[in-house]
C-alpha cells in the first residue's frame, strides 16, 4: 500500500456525497492516498484509465486536475487503515454515518 511505504492517509468520498467528483463516478466512489497533505497518489485511474499516477497539489495545473477528479477537498473523507480490507470483521461498522 501506498501509505504504508510513504506515510499520508487514504481519503475518499461516496459519490453521491460528492457529486462534483469524477473520479469513481460510474462505481460509487473512489479513494486515493495522500502523502504529505500535498501528493495524491491514485494508481487505480492509472491502471485503469491511463491517468497520471501522481498529482501535486502545490503546482496549480494539477490541483485543478485533482479537483476536476476528486472534488472539493472538503468532501475528502480519511479512509480507517484496514490492513486487510477483503476480510473486514462484520463487527466494523462500513456506513456512511
């Protein structure tokens, strides 16, 4: 995971919580990592769509792309760190709430 080798978090939002997001769109929301409160790494839009792996925020051109994908950093929610996410306890609680 990208968080466990570079530190930062994993955000993310539901997509119908943040209907100016692109990113995710068609499956229901999306999440990302980042680093430094300054790097979105996202490697599932490169693999998938060929979008650059890596935007800065601190460089305008790519927080404008960052918030055509993602939205408004206001709707960024941190993602629990789950170390293995495919076999989440029932007991954990995964709404929205």
């Amino acid at each position: 995971m990208v968080t466990e080798r570079f530190g930062g978090d994993i955000r993310g939002c539901w997509a119908e919580d943040n209907p100016l997001a692109t990113a995710g769109e068609a499956e229901g929301g999306h999440d990302f990592a980042l680093i430094a409160g300054r790097f979105i790494v996202d490697p599932w839009l490169y693999h998938y769509y060929g979008d650059a792996p890596v935007l800065d925020l601190e460089v305008p051109t790519e927080r404008t792309e960052a918030l055509d994908r993602y939205g408004p950093e206001e709707n960024w929610k941190r993602v629990p760190h789950w170390p293995h996410r495919a076999k989440t306890p029932a007991s954990i609680n995964l709404s929205r709430t």
